[in-house]
C-alpha cells in the first residue's frame, strides 16, 4: 500500500546548487575526477535499488521479525532479507565510499549519505545489516593493524560479511565505564573474551557469511572505568591465514529482542564464551577507537530519521490529496465530490509541511555535514580539515538528536494525516513511527548527545567550534543583509544567531557556579541550536529558490513557500526553548529523589 | 514487571481539598448522602480491583490479541478478560454513576471518572469493553422510549450487556455526513439496517451475553449530508418480548483491525445485514443524539491518556531510582555504587516531572470536569445547571486533546527514561506508548478537538462560555493577588488570561475575514487554552500546598515543587504557541495541491 520516490531533485538542490559540492570536490585528489553526472547516476541508481529491492520487504519484514534457532544459535531474517542483501553486494554497493585500497569506489561521503537516505526510506531495519558494517570498516581502517586491515577491510567492502558494534552489557549502556565484559591474553597475540553483550543490532543473521564483531573489553591489568576499555575485532568465524573461513568462534546469539518496531532487524543479546579476538589499537584506548565508529553511526541515525521523515511525508501527501472529507471552511474546493480531499483543510497541511520541512531543511544539514567528512578526509589544506573536522564535531550530535526528534514529530503528524486508518497497520504508517523511536535511543540517547554538545563540543572549548559555525552565519547575513527580498528570512536567523550566543554565555557561567546547569539546560539548548542550524540553511535554500523562481519550474516556488512555512511556524519553538533553558536546573533539583 | 499503585491520595486531594466536592454534593438531592469517606472507600475498593485484576492481564493481553472465528465471527477476548469482566459484573461496577431507576448506584460522575483513571492506567485495552457501554447507555437515557429504555439500561446497567458506537463507515469518519447505512422501516416500528461499520471498538468479544450497538444510518426519505442520519439501536442478540434473547440479529464481525496499540481490544469490522433496529430519537436527528455518547466518550478519551501519563510516570520513577549509570555531574551522589542512580540527572528529572505534572493536572481538571457534570445533572439550581454545561461543553475538547497530546509526550518521556530497555517490550513501556497514541485519533482527531473548541465553542457564542471560565481564574488572581507567597503562580496565570483574550479577538477578527483563519490556528490555540486550565488548576493546587506545606506531610512539599516545575518548564510553551498561532493561514495555504 505504500509508496517512495527517491527524492532525487531535492538531493541534487542541496549538492549542485546550494553546495556546489563538485566544484569544491575537483581540488581534492582523491575526487577530482568526481562530477555531477556521476553523482547523480550512481544515486539514481541508487535510488531505484532503495524503491525497487528494498521498500518492498519493509511491511513484510515488520511483521514477520527474525527467528533464531535456539540450538543451532543462528538467526533468520524475514523472508526476502538475504536475496536483497545479495543483490546489494552484487551492486557493489558496499564499496560505494570505501578506500580503493581494499577496493573500494572511493566515491564521496556525500554520496554515500544520500545514498543511505533513501536506503533507510526504504527500509530502516534492511539497511541496518548493511549500515552497522560501516562502523567496523572506520573503525578497522583507523586503528586497525596492517593485518587486520587486509583480513578485514577488503570482505568488509565487498559487503561478503558484516559487521557489528558491541558495546553495551545488561547494566550499562550509557555508562561503558562499568562494563565487564574481559578479554584475557593467550600470548599468541589473540585474546579469549568472555561476557555478555545486549542490544546487538544485526547481531546475527543470514545475509552474509561472516559477521565482525568489534567487541569492547576489559584487559587483566586494566585500571576500572572508562579509561580501562580496550577494543577486540571478534569473527563469527575465526579467519585463517589464507582468508579462508576456520571454525566457529565461542560468540553466539543467546536470545532476540521483542522490541517496539525494526522488527525486521535482529537485536540480539551476544554470549562471548572465551571467544578468539585481536586488539585494535592501544590497549585502555578502547573508548577512543570505539568514537570512530559512534560519530559515523551517529549521523547513521540522523540518515535513519531523515529517510523515515521523507517517506511518511510522501505517503501523507498522497493520502491526504485522495481522501475526501469535510468541506474546506472557506468554501467548498472540489465541487464535483461529495467532500473535499482533506489538503484543503489548514491543519493538515500544517502537518504535512512540518514533515516536509524538517526532511528538507534535515536534508540540506546531512549533505552538507557528509560535505564536511569529505573535506575533512580529503582536502589538501590542513586548515581546511581541521576546520572541517571541527565543524562535523559541533553537528554530529545536532544531526542525531535534532533530526530524530525531528523524524518522531514527522512521522506521528503523517500518521496523524490518516486519522484512523494511520493506527492501522495496512497503511504503514504506524510502522514508520514505531521504527522513527529507536533513534532517539540508541547511539547515544539524544540527552546524551545534548550533554554531547553542550558540555563537550560547546562549552569544553570555550564556544570556538561554535564561533565557527557561528562565523559562517554571520558571514551570510552580511552579505544578504543588504538583499531586501531576503529580510524575511535573514532577520529571524540573524536574531537567533545572537539569542544563542547570548544563551551560551548564560549558561556557561551558570554552570560554572554549578554544573548541574548544563544538565539542566542541554536538552532544549540542543534544539535551538538545530533550530539555529536550520533557520541557515533554510535561508540559504530561499535565496537559491528566489533566483530561480521565475524560471517557471515550480520546484523552486515550493522550496520557497517552505521556507516561509519553515520561519513562520516551526521556528518559533525556539522562543520557548529559550525561555525554558533559561529558567535552569533548579526546579528540576528541587524535589528530593523520596517525594518522586 | 510493570507495577501500578492507585493514586488514591492525589484524587482525595483533589476531591476533597482542592474543590470540597462533598459540601457542594450535599446540596444535591440525588447526592445528599454522599460523604468523603464513602467515596474514599469506594475508590479504594476501585483501585484494588484495577490493580490486582486487570492491571496483570495488560502486557498478556497485548502480546495475544483477539482473535476472530471467521466461521462462526465470533471474536475471543484475550486470556483472562472475560473473568475479569466478570468480576467487575459481579463487583457492581459497571453500576457506579448509573440512574438507581435502573438498578444502578447513582454515586457521583466524579468517583466513576476516578474509576476509570485507574482501570485505564492497569489496561486501557481491557477498560474499552465496559467504557463502551457507558456512552450507550447514555444516549438510550436521553432518547430512548420508555420501552428501549425498559429494555436495555437495567441489563447495560448490570454490564451483563455491553455497548458500542458504530458510527464510522471505510470512506467515512470525521465527515459523517458522508455515511450510507441504511434503515428500511418494515411497517412494525422495526428497521432493517444494511451496511458496513469500520473501527468499531469493542464490537465483537465473549464478555458479554449481548451487544448493544447504537448504529447511525440513513432512512430512505433522509435528506443528503449530516441532516439526514438517524440513530438506531441494534443489539447483537434481539431481545424478546419477556427480556430473554432471541434470534440472532443480522449484525457481525466480518474482520478485526491490526493495529499499533490496544491490541486487547477487538476494533471490529461491523457488517449489517438487514440486521433488526428502532429509531433511536427523532428521525434525521441523529447526530444530535450521537452527540450525547461523543462527548461522555471524549472525555472518557482523556480518562485514557490520564491513565496512561500516570502508570507510566510511576513505572520511570521507579526506573530511574533503581537504575545505575553515570556520575551527577556536580559530583558523585550514591558514592557507595559504581554510578549514580540516574534520577540524579537533570534531564532524566525534567522527563519524570514534565510526566508528573500533566498527570497531576489532567487529574485537577479531570475531576474538576466531572464535577461540573454532576452540577449539571443534579443540581436544584437551573442557573447553575447551566452554567455548569457551559464549563463542560467548552472544556471537553481541552480535555479530549490536551490530555492526549500530553499522554503522547509523557509516556515517549517515560519510555525514553528506560534507554534502550524502553524500547524492548519486557518491561512495558513501549505499550503505553502505543496505546496512547490511538487517543488522540478517536472520538473526533484532535485537529477536529480544536476546531470545536475554536469554532464552535468561542467564536460561535462571541466567547461566552470561553468569559465565564475567563471570570472563574479573574476571580482567583484576584483574590490572591495580594498574597506575596502566590505571586509566581498568579503572574503568569494572569499574564497568560490576558493573551487569551487577545488572542481570541485577533483569530476572531481575522476568521471574519477568511474563515480558514480558524483551521489555522485551532491546534495552538487549544494547547494555549490546555495551558491556561493547568496553569489555573496548579495555581490553585499551589495555594493548597502553600498553606500545609509546614505540616510536616512531604505530599505538599512535592505538590507545591511540581507546581513550580509546571510553571517553570512546561508553561513557557505558550510563548512559541500563541506566535505561530498568530503566524495566521497564509504560510499554510500559499503551496498548491500540486506542489506537495
């Protein structure tokens, strides 16, 4: 019943005319042979696998969920799984952005990003078999050993096995300095591991013949908390030294989760029963390496939400243009009907323009930060990759939470868009917001990416990333200033952008006096800043649409109305969030932990 | 794992503190007799029996379902339900409110709405069985002949039959004007009635020896549109002449619905097959008697999303204590643990106590409502009668959609307290989730709320019952005006009463202009209203507080904190609100249809 386009127009905007992506692109070495006909065939490719293989198992996959033998510990996904994995390899797929070195296509993060948008509109529980390998391939190619590199990396990119990330145990997640999960030496360079690992996404499966664990563990000698984490890359199946399969390592899936939704994802509790390992990088550095993995699958998950937001954005629409119901109140609109298609009524085209406009506005933000990765990675200038470093540091955690919180609102409006029929299941629509509420959640719940930016992004250094967003805005508003057509939008953002900086401050030395302040004020700090972000690039979209709304082609007229949708009803949120920020900590400490 | 205690000491606060309710009772023939020890123990009684009976068949009954012989149509209720039913049969329940003419208690509406807070918090599911019945009983009360009357209350009454509402039709459920049911009258005061029924709660299960279905549709002389629909009473099994069942009526299951929530509840698919009915009122008027049932059911909606806000607040409290993970960021609380228990941190405070406060304050309002009901039924004073079905008809869409969008927000808080264990569907949470989120779909969206509040209620009588709440909190920032300890609650409680009444004038003065100005701003509009009722109500139950707070009692302390949380975090959302409110329609009408 339903229905995705890949939003290729709309991808294509942010990278060729807002983001001139290639013409920055030719200077780097790595991409210089990069343009935009390649870019955008690979992701209209792309795009049809994400329509065509995927999107249709996503219904199915929900309802069937995974399966796991019991004796033999091995884990099926739901029918159609492995055949789409399959033709994702054969597509070579995996390798789209990964080092030519272990044969990859060295194309752009950029295009990867897009790429796994649409993956996630089509299927978010499918494209975590896929996107959790990402994780284990940075992580590997980071601090792997020479060996490790060329045992792992080259099967990595070939999509022939996958990865994992197992960090969190029954009694920590957030808090990985208690885990206790040990890894003891054997003196041939391999350790034995032993303990208990949850919330394992595609802990184990069916789609690929070897699944790599990248497992945290405690050393014998390690000093307690976080800082006595070592990293241990954990095979399904041991490798010998030819990269053929060897026996069955002792990690095995000991129960599947019954969860809220992604169901067609297995996230399984993982028993390592002195299971065969090698370190990556230093030991007790474990956490350090582990980041490599957490900051790619951090934006991972905004991709996640942005691809839900789309999807339930499009068949909103497409419900709401067909269902007729109720006259409009300003007279009726289709005459020849008994009722009018509900679009006509203000509200739910409140709700669907929220979508539309936290997909677009979510869009711009997500190229624009793969941008950033691929200057990072790739500029020759080392002013321009620490910059770019920098700046992907301050928007990794606004990409997470802003863009899942975003993705929740987006998807419970769409459904909202379906009165009854969106509780049920037949439409889809409940399914995109069972599966929206994980992000929130995992990689980090979005508190901790609030405390994430605030405390360490923010305020640790003393506001110097900021300043350097802060820097490219202003930058904008005085170029733009003088542009009477743009006041409208140019205005509020520059207004933000000082309400911000006066925010921080505030609570900056408030938090000096106590430091529960941060705690106090991150979470809905976080949002402004998203706010913030959004109200640039929404700007910066309107004054590309301005140009161009003359040219007849109605794309732009749309862009432009949503940004004004954007201005006049969803940024305002921030004169709330300020107020609430700035009201502190002290009515939340208030109350002794007795009288909850 | 789930636990549930009955907050039988926040509603005797409410009941007997806050609004005296047995002083005003006593002025009630009907009520005369009630004392506050009477009701204390009838709710005690009321909550044993939701917590120890139906409370444990939640989680079970979710994960079974219902399940549908398509043979026979017969619909089983999940284990345990029926006993349960039973049970309450046996405990008088369904009894409580109901007219002693036909066999029923005729205690106040206030203990029945308390009732039903508590069983909605152990099953909102399960509680959908009895609650149906409540609104058919309702509408035969008010409409029904003397025979119907005769026929069906004593046996609804008794909850040996259940009742349900079949209004909604597949291409219909806002706009029943568009419904095509229809009753051939067959010359013996009888009717045939043919069609089909969608979403009907409750419509088909083994609890009960019948159902009583309240069903709308047309006569063949019907004028078109919502003028021309009748109301019918069509029961499962007819019933003879002597009260015992008869043949069985051409009225069944022909499929049950998949949902994302309130599994428990058979939301039935009704075909009518020439299936025996009588009118039900007056021909063609049937929409007004409906009417009867809608509103007691919005307001039982509300009751749902109470539950739900309560029961997941205590199950995240408890979480939240027991739960270690992190050190307090102003240093180390629980130093003999390796963590903090995390309801040290701020955030995880602000999720308990947003949770918290809405709870408390639907409960104020939610009893404050039913108690106005009984002013309107019962009192001897016809002045007051009146005035207390103004309050009501213009607080029933508040509490319809106030309730439910922050049931929403809170049990998502609650669940996102829990991190990853939220999400998994062991310890609860999830479920309260989902099943809060049909509330805001049933019974009239919550768009279609606002637009009775906005439309019907303010602006249709030039404000007049939305002036006579307005003098209600007038009256009380007066009086307290001059006490210095109220001046944090009265300032903005007073503050926000103003920009209520200009708001109203602006959307009134721009909707003369362009009616879809209403549809544009309804949605904020009620949540600024929802905020100016809790913002009365917690003034109000600070005052309360204030004054006892010495006592030594700790419930006033955490009163009188959670009054200044509201007033601090939650009530500053009206700042945003009332701006995008007077951002008007424009930004959401500019975009054509085809745009989208």
């Amino acid at each position: 019943m339903a229905q995705y386009t890949p939003p290729l127009r709309d991808m294509q905007f942010v990278m060729h005319e807002l983001l001139n992506v290639v013409d920055a692109l030719k200077q780097m070495p790595a991409h210089a042979e990069v343009d935009a006909d390649t870019i955008n065939a690979v992701l209209e490719e792309g795009g049809k696998f994400a329509a065509e293989v995927i999107f249709p198992l996503n219904q199915t996959g929900d309802e069937e969920g995974c399966k796991l033998d019991k004796t033999t510990h091995e884990v099926t996904a739901p029918k159609g799984f492995k055949e789409a994995y399959q033709k994702y390899v054969e597509g070579g797929w995996p390798a789209l952005s990964t080092d030519p070195e272990y044969g990859g296509q060295g194309l752009p993060i950029t295009v990867n990003q897009c790429f796994y948008e649409m993956l996630n509109s089509a299927n978010q529980a499918w494209t975590m078999y896929p996107g959790l390998s990402h994780g284990a391939y940075e992580a590997l190619h980071a601090h792997g050993t020479p060996e490790q590199k060329a045992t792992y990396l080259p099967k990595l990119t070939a999509g022939q096995w996958t990865g994992t990330m197992c960090l969190t145990e029954p009694h920590c997640g957030t808090d990985l300095g208690l885990l206790r999960t040990k890894a003891e030496p054997q003196g041939d360079g391999t350790y034995k591991i032993t303990g208990q690992k949850i919330f394992i996404s595609a802990g184990e499966h069916d789609l690929a013949e070897n699944i790599i664990h990248l497992v945290l563990a405690r050393l014998p000698d390690a000093p307690q908390g976080s800082k006595g984490i070592s990293l241990f890359v954990v095979p399904k199946f041991v490798v010998n030294k030819d990269g053929s399969l060897g026996e069955r390592n002792k990690i095995y899936c000991g129960g599947l989760e019954h969860k809220m939704g992604i169901h067609g994802n297995a996230t399984a509790q993982m028993v390592l029963d002195g299971a065969v390992g090698t370190l990556v990088g230093e030991p007790h550095k474990g956490l350090q390496a582990m980041f490599v993995m957490m900051n790619a699958a951090r934006l991972g998950v905004g991709m996640q939400s942005l691809g839900l937001t789309e999807v339930a954005y499009q068949n909103a629409v497409a419900y709401a243009k067909d269902r007729i119901q109720m006259r409009s109140l300003s007279g009726a609109k289709a005459t020849d009907k008994p009722a009018d298609p509900i679009i006509v009524h203000p509200d739910v085209r409140k709700m669907l323009l929220t979508a539309r406009a936290y997909a677009e506005g979510g869009r711009a933000l997500a190229i624009w930060t793969a941008f950033q990765i691929d200057r990072e990675l790739s500029s020759t200038d080392e002013a321009e990759r620490k910059e770019a470093a920098d700046l992907v540091a301050l928007v990794t955690p606004i990409v997470k939470a802003f863009l899942t919180d975003n993705g929740w609102i987006a998807t419970s409006h769409c459904m909202q868009v379906f009165g009854g029929h969106g509780y049920i299941k037949e439409w889809g629509m409940e399914q995109y917001v069972r599966d929206a509420r994980i992000n929130m959640i995992y990689e980090g719940t979005n508190t901790i990416q609030s405390l994430d930016l605030l405390g360490r992004k923010v305020l640790a250094d003393n506001g110097a990333k900021l300043k350097k967003f802060g820097k490219i805005v202003q930058a904008f508003v005085e170029e733009e200033g003088v542009n009477e057509n743009m006041q409208e939008f140019i205005n509020p953002l520059a207004d933000l952008g000082d309400k911000v900086t006066k925010l921080t401050t505030e609570i900056g030395m408030k938090a000096f006096q106590n430091p529960d302040e941060v705690g106090g004020a991150a979470v809905d700090y976080l949002r402004v800043c998203g706010h913030l972000v959004f109200a640039y690039f929404w700007a910066r979209m309107a004054k590309v649409a301005l140009a161009k709304v003359d040219s007849g082609d109605p794309f732009y007229k749309a862009k432009l109305i949503t940004a004004r949708f954007y201005f006049a009803k969803l940024l305002p949120e921030t004169a709330s969030l300020i107020r609430t920020a700035r009201a502190g900590v002290k009515p939340l400490m208030e109350m002794d932990e007795a009288l909850f």
